[in-house]
C-alpha cells in the first residue's frame, strides 16, 4: 500500500470493511475501525498463513477485528484472548510459531489531536463525536501503528481434554479438576433462579 | 416449535444454520451445533429484548454460536465469557436483568449413545465420526437441554474507562493500575522479537 493510495483491509475497501464492522460488531467505533488496521498489518507482514493463530491482548473492540477478517474465532479457539489492556495483537502460523505483532503507537497517536482524544483518553487530544474520529482512524490507521516479526515459544492453545462429571450440586456437567462442585455451585454464581 | 417440525435455530433453518456456523467457525462441531440449540431456546424463553447480553460459561465452540445468531460479540462487550467448562448460557435484559439461562442436562445426553460419546468424552457412549454427532445433534438438539427464567444481581459488563498511560520499558499503551509496567515487560510476554 502506498500512502496516496485508497486504504484498504485485508483485501476489503474501506467502506466494505466499515460495513461488515457495523454488522458484527453492532456499531462502527475507533477500536473496531483501527483494529482493521492491525490485522491487515500483521497479516501482511506474516504473509500467507495456512495455519493462522491470533492473540488479542485486549476484549475491547479488538477481538472482533480479528474474528470479522481472518478464519480465528474465540470459539474455534484460535483466537487467544489476554485481557491486558493493551489495542495490541500478534497473527502466527501454529505449526512454525512465526508470527507479526502490531499495536498502536502512542506517540504518533499524540501528533494527531483528532485521534488522540480517543486514544489517549482525552489526554491533550480533541474530543470529537465518534464518527468523525472513526473517519480519521480510516485515513490514517496505518500510519498510527508498528509492526514487527515475532516468535512464540510455544503455541498458546491448549490441546487437553479436561476430564469432566456432574457437579454433585446442580447436576450439570463442569471439569472436575476444579474441585468437588462447579465454580457456580463453589459460590461464584452471577445468576438467581 | 413442535417435536414434529423440523428444528429451527433462531429463525433460521437448520441446514442455513449450518452454513453459517461453518463459514464462521471453519468447521461444523458439534459445539456449535449445540450451541445454536442453547441460543434459541433461551432467547425464546427470555423472548423479545431490546437490550440483550449475553454470558457465556466455556470458551469452546458456545461463544461463536452467540456471536453468530444474537448482536452480543466479545469485542461489543456484550457477551461476557467465563472460563468455566460448562456448557451453557444465558441470555439476559441489561436493563431489566431478568434472563434465561439454558445449559445441557447430562441425563438426557446419557440416554443418547450417539452424543454422549462427544459430550460425556467417551464415557459409556459411542465414539462416531464428527459429522454423525453434528447430524444427532441437529436433529435432537433441543431435547439435550434445559432452560430456566434467571435474574442477576448485576450486569457483568463493566462500564468503567481505566487510565492508561505509556510503558516505561516498551513505550506501549497499558492501563496504569497494572502496576509500573505492562503485563508483557513484568515477565507475561507470550512473544519474543
């Protein structure tokens, strides 16, 4: 991609990518928009990746990026998910552990006044209404990012089947390695019949 | 949905369903075709719901049948995981916080050779090729299950904006309250360049 070019997300013209992001993921944000971006940086810098990994160090926004662009899902289990706080994510091919990290720049983030009132959180930046910064991360989104050629020490997907029974409690199925009852019937229930 | 119709997920017949979870998920399994059972008939029980959320009680195969069938994705903040083993869900009103919660009766799974050799991982059931499982599934689904009117005491999502600040060591994006440094530069690095 050159810089007067039109960008573009893994393949998709912008506009069809704001599109499918508006379907999956409900709404067009910043996170949604720039999470593109990382995902077609990594992938490039990856190259063609028969069996692609993803880990996503963030829930926000992120995840969605990765499960609208490329074949990892939470729920297939290639996608990892590390709740670090971190607009951050490396693609990896699972057989090589050879992979591409990208995340966001914070201080090209803090030269675009538009863009760093999200980013940053209000720190030095313009608060804007979301859909204008949402058009800004669309101009600019490669130029906001770093990307750079990793290894994994070892693939982060567990492949162990957990021995699982019925929980004496409630009767349901839960693994029994975590104790004499489910974690709902150990007290952590975040629900009441 | 009477025992003699043939079963529909959400709306969708079962063989769009099916399409659908394979696109997405790259694969049919028998997860996500248990999932999609899980889905409708909580929702059906919680019926209409303008604000619906959703938590999800395992990682594997269930999340995808929720981000594919309701608008509740990881990266919206809509659906909550928790890394339990179980299988089940619910699905409920943010602002209302009434639910419906709906998870696989073992019993009923034991009765069944077909599937208990996949969801009781072998135990006393018979092991068949993935694609008879997924067709078992899919034609009793919805007689695997249970489903029961549930209240929270609390919506899971936290609403809360955390400050974030650059990393000492990396120059990242992280959220302060993690402590002097991001979680990668305390030793968490799951990469290295």
């Amino acid at each position: 991609m050159t810089s007067s070019a039109a960008p573009t997300i893994c393949g998709l013209t912008m506009q069809d990518y704001l599109i499918k992001a508006e379907e999956f993921h409900g709404h067009l944000s910043p996170g949604v928009t720039m999470g593109g971006f990382l995902v077609d940086a990594a992938w490039e810098l990856l190259g063609p990746t028969p069996y692609i990994n993803a880990v996503v160090e963030t829930v926000v926004c992120l995840p969605d990026a990765v499960q609208m662009l490329t074949p990892c899902t939470l729920g297939n289990g290639f996608m990892q998910i590390l709740d670090w706080g971190k607009f951050a994510l490396t693609l990896y091919d699972r057989e090589t552990l050879k992979g591409a990290r990208a995340w966001v720049d914070r201080e090209r983030v803090a030269e675009r006044p538009a863009i760093a009132g999200w980013f940053l959180r209000g720190a030095g930046g313009l608060v804007l209404p979301k859909d204008e910064v949402v058009a800004e991360i669309a101009r600019q989104g490669r130029e906001l990012l770093q990307v750079r050629p990793v290894s994994l020490p070892a693939a982060l997907k567990s492949q162990d089947k957990v021995a699982t029974g019925p929980c004496p409690a409630c009767g349901e199925s839960y693994p029994l390695r975590q104790g004499p009852a489910c974690l709902a019937c150990q007290g952590q229930a975040y629900y009441r019949p």
